[in-house]
C-alpha cells in the first residue's frame, strides 16, 4: 500500500470515529435501575406513606407495595406483636414483578409476631386455689398458655375397654366414671388412641351408663363408613383392637392438677388452677383465637423473612366434626363422601401460615410456636418454594405439610421441586399425637434436607400416600429426597402411637432417595415390636436408604415388610441391631454394618454433620455380653438361648413356662458392670422377673420393654433372668454394659 492509498484508510477511520463519538454524546443518558422500595409496617400502623416514621398498618403496606413496579420491593415489620383477626392475604397482586421480587421481613433488631390470640383478662380467684375468668364472645379456648407456658385441658383416668365399652352408637362407663354426675358432660371429649389413630370426639349426651357423642364425628371414627384406608374398620374405635379411652377431658370435675383448665361453655368462663409460682392478677394468659395469620394464594417470587407466628387456632375439633383421625394429623370429615380407601378426601389441619399454588415463595428464618393446630402448609400446587431456616415448638398438630392426597392432579395442581431445609421441630403434635414432624403426599423432586425433629409423639417425616390401593397405585411420585436430617426421641412411648417410624414413606417413588440421616430412639422402650427407623410402608418401591446412622429403635433400623413394595435397595448403613431382609421383588441389603455395639468413625462423621446445626451423637455403650455364653432352663421349640446374644432384637428365645424360669449369660470372668438392657420378646412377654447378678438382685414389676434399661453397680460373671413365679422367660436381646 503506497503512503497516499494509506492516508486515506486513516482519514476514513478517523471519520467514522468522530461520528460515532458524535452519536454517542448526542443519545440520552443511561438510566440505572432503580433501587428497592422500602415500605414500613407496625402493630399500631396507620396512614398510607408506610415510612419509618409513618408506618402503616400489613395491609396497607401491602396495597402500597401493589402500586411499585420496576423495582423489588422490601415491606419492614417494625417490632412488637400484630394482633390478627384474620389472615394478613397475599395474592398474585403482591408478586414480584417484571423479574423482580417482594419481601417481607422483620426490620433491623426487630422480632416481629403475627398472633392469632386473644388475651384474657380479669382473673378472680376461688375458695379452692382455682382462678376464673370471662371469656370474649366468640371465643372458645381449646388451649390455654399461661406466660407462654401451655395449660392442659383438665383430665382423667383411662378407661378400659371392658368398662368404656365403644360401638357405632355410643360408649358404656358413664356411671363408674361418673360421668353420669358431671355438671356439664356436654362441654367434654372422649380422647381415644387406636394404633396410629386419634379420635377427639365431644359428648353430647348422658342416658344411664351411656355416653353419645357429636356427628359426624362419631360416625367416622368407627367402622362402616367405607371412607378409609385398607382394613382400617380394625382401627375404628369399635374395633377389637380398642383398648379403651385414653382420657376424658375438659370437665370441671377433673380439675385437680396444677396447671390445668376447663371450658365452661354455658356460664362462658375458663377456669385455671394454677402452677406453683404464678399469680393469675399478674400472669399473661392468651388462647388461640384467630385460624389463619398468613395465607399466600397464587402468588409468585415472594420472601417471607425474619416473622413469627403465633397462637394460631385450629377450629374444627370444637365443632361436631371432631378430630376423626385417619393418619399424620389427616382427618375424616364430612357425614358423607366419596367412597375411597387411598386417602385422597382426608382434611389436613389448619396452619398458621399456608401457601396455596404459590411459585418462588421462599419462608425463611421464621418462628413458629403455641399453635392449636399446624404451622405450614404449602399445598395445591406449589413449586419451586422453599421453607428453611425456621423453628416450629409447641404445636397441638404437626410442623410442615407439604402438597396434596391426589395422586395424579393435574399440571397446575402438582407440587414439584419444593424444599424442606434446615429446620428445628420440637415437641410438635403435644394435642393430636398422630400428627408428624414433616408431611408431604404427593409430591416430585422434593429435597427434605438437614431438618433437627425431636420429641415427636408419633413419626418424623413421611413422604408418600395411598397405601396400596388401586386408586393411588400410579402417582406423581419422583425422585424425593430426605437426605442429613437428624431425628431423636420420637415415636415417644408415652404418648401410645404405633406403627410408625422415623422415617416413614409410602408409595411407588423412582430416583427416591433416603440418605445420611441420624435417627436414634424411636420407640425406644416400647412394650411391643413397633416404631420403625426407615419405614418403607406398604408400596414404597424404588427407594434407595444409604449411608444412614440408626441407633435404639424399638422394632426394625428398616422395615419393608410388604411384597408389592419391590426395588428397595438399602446399602452401607450403620445400626445397632439387625433385621429381616427386605420384602418385594428386586429388594436387596449390602454392605450394612449392623449389630454394631460402638459406631466406627466414619458413622460418627456422618451423624454429627446430620441436621439443622448438627450436634452430639449418643455412641452406643459396649456389650460384654456380646461374647459371652448364653443358657436358660429350657426351651420352647428351637428359640435358643443364644438368640439373646446375637445383636439382632428381631430374634427371640424362649424357655417354656415354668416355676423359677430363667435365662443367663456367663461372661467369661469377672467384670465391671453399670447397665443392663433386657429386650423383651413382645409376642410372648417376660414379666415379673429378677435380675440376678453375683452380688445383687433386682426386681422387674410388669412387663419388660424394648428395652427395660437397669442401671446399677456391680461385680459379676453372671447375668441372671428368672420369673419371680410360674412363666416363661421370652427375649429379643440382652445387653451388659460397663
């Protein structure tokens, strides 16, 4: 190229620069987005400019947030306690929109609460230590919280069968209860336990010895309605397999424990009897008035941050529907319905907070306590939400309900891709002890992650529905997920519920995985084989349970006991007992390390990572008896006494029935011991017994449990176990510890 060819190349560039320059400094100036909108909202908030000086009341921060778009949008709750007569409503109107979101959350050093209480006030004391008080119209305390410490509705004795005898119709043992005396029986509830099964149901009316009750309560939950799940007619409350009312409740006449109270609905009072150290003309008492304090219907790309949720009420038992209960805190509802026995017509309970076909609704750091009924329910829909980071203690019914009983809804009424994370739950379900920590039905790709669920009536977390029945056979059932969360004390034995477990799944669930999960004590010390560590009920197929830590379990670490759930694989987990190999075709068990009498490391590793913070991990204590040698004073069949030394508490050995039975390990030499585990084998029970070492001797009044735990101090080469009379002696497993 010659130097003028080159000239012109420079004098073109340098135009098309100068222009573009030009163009440039002539466009308009960029716009920055701008920044969030920060409305503010207080308990005595008024006025519409929702500022911190000015703020106004949820709603109408709410209605303000509305009119922003362009932007995210922050709503601050000022501290302090926001008295609720109805649910504060978010709808589609309060989504993020254009890309952008919405959130509320406490404002900075705020510890905001939505209450559903309703105070009561005006206490005046009785000759006997009693206080009563008026009650608002329209207000009917089914709980009662003393400065934050829950009352109990006063209340009796059991009742067995054989006195409280139930049928469809009605109940005997009004006279030997006296019942048939009580001023006001009409204002009482018969609280019955069958099994897994609760049943709240209100008398309403005394004829003799016979009590009736409300409808439909009554109706359905005895047997005959053809509205329940398979064969549960054995579980009504006129099954054979009713033992009896658990108690009575809410009567002036049972009234006699501190800490105690009684509706009355006729004169309208409440009256309280009082704990040591509280004085009623001082002491804060609140009951649960108001149902709902925030429902979230079709919203989208919302933040719920940093808010409490109390004093939330669940009204239905109250009313003549009761509390039919079929399973999780799901009840029976209705005097008629549909006929079906996959669950698909149950009644969830009512929750404090509740999102309904919501998408991108995170509920995070939140605080849920003193609930009559749930805490959360995301439902009818929701996808791609999440719950994390939030405390629930101190709830009649259970913490977190998740999706619906339809097995196959429809596209927009499918929960999908929803998450469970790092939560605490404890003492959930202290009214309706059938409730769990975590429900879900059906749902799809469900993450229930690093979740802390202690001190649980009943089951931990249960994922799946329907059982097997033909309706629910085919789902939307997919690829679950309860992975590192840590589960202690629940099936609790006091509280009566059965078959259930920490764990607990139902249903065909392909790329469903059960992993890395510490449970320890489930139904830890029951009377019978029941409370499960990982239960794959009924047809739970295609799950995977690995690489879990599973300690003190009252029956199996893993139970998949049904032959039409099939594919189950559970691998390299970690138990202290054994159990039978896994039920359904194509159902395997590998590598799992089990009837282990101290936890390698790595398990150590595994559980103390497990939960919402992770935490300590009870280790299991060493067995002498483990290497010892077993004997006994006969036996029935070919149930040897070695049986009781082979850590397995699923095999049994038993002598025959005779005067002095006994059962014994010979440890091999003198040692050191400080607790014995005695096991009981439930089908033929051990009861009444001694337990004999070299220099001491303990006696066992009743039946032994799962497990009857001695502590004690002793020097012995022998463990003895003879029946103080005529018996047989019948165990699962006997541990020495030093």
């Amino acid at each position: 190229m010659n130097r003028r060819s080159l000239n012109v190349v420079r004098g073109t560039a340098a135009a098309a620069t100068a222009a573009f320059l030009a163009a440039l400094l002539a466009a308009p100036t960029a716009q920055a987005a701008p920044g969030p909108r920060t409305l503010y909202a207080a308990p005595d908030g008024h006025g519409t400019s929702c500022t911190v000086a000015r703020p106004c009341t949820p709603e109408g921060a709410r209605d303000r947030a509305r009119t922003e778009t362009g932007r995210d949008v922050r709503v601050l709750l000022k501290n302090g306690t926001y008295k609720r007569d109805e649910p504060l409503k978010l709808g589609a109107a309060d989504s993020g929109k254009h890309g952008h979101t919405v959130t509320w959350t406490a404002a900075p050093g705020a510890r905001p609460v939505l209450s559903g209480g309703q105070d009561i006030t005006g206490w005046r004391q009785n000759a006997e230590g009693t206080w009563t008080a008026d009650v608002p119209a329209g207000v009917s305390p089914r709980q009662l919280f003393v400065d934050g410490r829950r009352a109990t509705r006063a209340r009796g004795a059991a009742c067995a069968a054989s006195t409280c005898d139930a049928t469809r119709t009605g109940m005997t043992g009004a006279v030997a209860t006296g019942i048939d005396r009580w001023q006001r029986p009409t204002d009482a509830e018969a609280v019955i336990r069958v099994r897994w099964r609760n049943y709240h149901c209100r008398i309403t009316g005394v004829s003799g010895d016979v009590m009736t009750f409300a409808q439909p309560c009554w109706t359905n939950s005895a047997s005959g309605t053809n509205r329940t799940g398979p064969a549960w007619d054995s579980t009504a409350v006129d099954s054979t397999r009713y033992s009896g009312v658990a108690y009575f409740e809410n009567a002036r006449e049972l009234l006699d424990e501190p800490g105690e109270f009684v509706w009355n609905s006729q004169d309208r009072t409440v009256t309280y009897l009082p704990r040591k150290g509280e004085n009623m003309r001082r002491a804060q008492a609140v009951t649960p008035h108001t149902e709902q304090l925030l429902v979230v219907d079709g919203a989208h790309d919302l933040t719920i941050s940093g808010i409490g949720f109390a004093y939330a009420a669940y009204r239905q038992p109250d009313t003549d529907e009761g509390y039919a209960g079929m399973q999780a805190g799901l009840t029976l509802t209705g005097a008629t319905g549909p006929v079906d026995h996959a669950g698909r017509f149950y009644t969830k309970p009512s929750a404090a907070v509740t999102v309904r076909g919501g998408q991108h609704i995170s509920i995070e750091n939140a605080r849920f306590s003193r609930l009559g009924g749930a805490g959360a329910i995301l439902e009818a829909g929701t996808k791609d939400s999440s719950l994390t980071r939030s405390s629930f203690t101190d709830l009649s019914s259970g913490a977190v309900y998740v999706g619906d009983t339809e097995p196959m809804p429809g596209a927009a009424l499918a929960g999908e891709r929803n998450t469970i994370a790092y939560n605490t739950i404890t003492r959930s379900g202290v009214e309706y002890t059938d409730a769990v920590g975590i429900w879900a039905g059906y749902e799809a790709e469900l993450t229930v992650d690093h979740n802390s669920l202690d001190h649980l009536p009943y089951s931990g977390i249960s994922v799946g529905w329907g059982w097997n029945q033909p309706e629910a056979q085919k789902s939307v059932l997919r690829d679950n997920k309860v992975t590192d969360n840590r589960i202690t004390d629940v099936m609790e034995v006091a509280q009566a519920q059965h078959d259930g477990g920490a764990i607990y799944t139902q249903g065909a669930q392909p790329g469903s995985v059960v992993s890395g999960n510490y449970i320890n004590r489930s139904a830890f010390g029951n009377t019978e084989r029941d409370g499960n560590g990982v239960y794959l009920d009924e047809q739970s197929s295609h799950i995977l349970v690995e690489k879990n830590v599973i300690t003190r379990i009252g029956y199996k670490w893993v139970s998949n006991w049904a032959d039409y759930g099939i594919q189950n694989t559970a691998r390299g987990n970690w138990t202290d007992t054994a159990a039978p190999a896994l039920g359904g075709t194509g159902s395997v068990m590998t590598d799992n390390l089990t009837g282990l009498d101290r936890l390698p490391a790595e398990a150590v590793a595994v559980a103390s990572r497990a939960g919402a913070h992770g935490g300590p991990v009870e280790q299991l204590r060493t067995d002498l008896a483990r290497t010892g040698i077993a004997t006994q004073s006969s036996t029935e069949g070919t149930a040897g006494a070695a049986l009781a030394l082979d850590g397995d508490t699923n095999t049994d050995t038993r002598t025959l029935s005779e005067a002095g039975a006994w059962w014994q390990a010979d440890l091999g030499g003198e040692k050191h011991i400080r607790q014995i585990e005695i096991w009981n084998n439930s089908s033929s029970t051990t009861a009444d017994f001694d337990v004999v070492t070299d220099d001491g001797t303990i006696h066992v009044s009743g039946k032994a449990l799962r497990p009857t735990v001695l502590d004690l101090d002793s020097r012995t080469r022998t463990v003895r176990i003879v029946t103080s009379g005529t018996g047989r002696v019948a165990l699962s497993q006997v541990l020495v510890h030093p």
